[in-house]
C-alpha cells in the first residue's frame, strides 16, 4: 500500500514541480513580462461601520474604470492562520505598467476621493511598491 501511495504521490508531484521550475525560466528582460505592484494593506477601526467599509471596498474596486493606467487589480481579505496580520484584514494589489503609470494614479481625482472615504475608517496602513522579479 505505502508503495502505490508512493507512485501516486510521484505521479502528481513530479508535473507540479515541472511547471515551478518553468516559471524561473521565463525571461525577466521583456517588456511585457514586468510590472510595478502597488500593494495595500488596511486595518481597519474596531468600530468601524461595516456599510463604510463596503462602501469602500467598492469604491477602490472600481477605480481601473477609472483610471486607465491601471493594469491590473485585485484585492481580498486576510485569509491567513499563522497570526502575524497584526489586525491587517484587507490587502489590495494594483499594477501598473510603468512608475509613471503609479505616479499619474497616486494624485488622480478618483483615488484621491478613496483616500477621504478610508481615513476616517482605518486605523493603520501598510504601503510597498516593487517591480515583478
């Protein structure tokens, strides 16, 4: 039995590793293959109201709409058992394709509006930027 359970732990896990080791081999140079990530993580107040915080989940949702030099986004809640968030629940990632890009984004009409709709509920945020490697 340990050794069919072998083979077919094998069987799984040698194809899996393959495509790991493809994703190394992809060239790091080409221009299409680079981004910049603008990640955000956000804990909010205790007391913050939970229609606030929908409100602006939507509202940063719907910025590449928006905000044409957005290439990407995504976002989620904290979904982690180690216990390191440090009471971080959200994290949103927006990507562009260049720091001008970030940089046309950072004071546009429209993320600057989400900026006011998220002061007043958050207590901490968290800011990094970097290049895809």
């Amino acid at each position: 039995m340990k050794t069919l359970f072998l083979f077919v732990f094998l069987c799984c896990a040698l194809p899996l590793q393959a495509q790991v080791v493809d994703l190394y081999k992809m060239p790091k140079s080409s221009e299409n293959q680079t981004a910049l990530r603008h990640v955000v993580l956000l804990k909010f107040k205790e007391g913050a109201p939970s229609d606030g915080i929908e409100k602006f989940e939507r509202a940063f949702a719907s910025l590449p709409s928006k905000i044409p030099e957005i290439r990407a986004f995504e976002w989620g809640l904290n979904n982690s058992k180690e216990g390191f968030d440090k009471g971080f629940t959200h994290c949103f990632i927006v990507t562009f394709d260049s720091e001008a890009d970030r940089d046309a984004y950072l004071p546009h009409p429209d993320h600057q509006a989400l900026v006011k709709i998220m002061i007043p509920l958050i207590e901490d945020s968290l800011v990094l930027d970097y290049w895809v490697k």
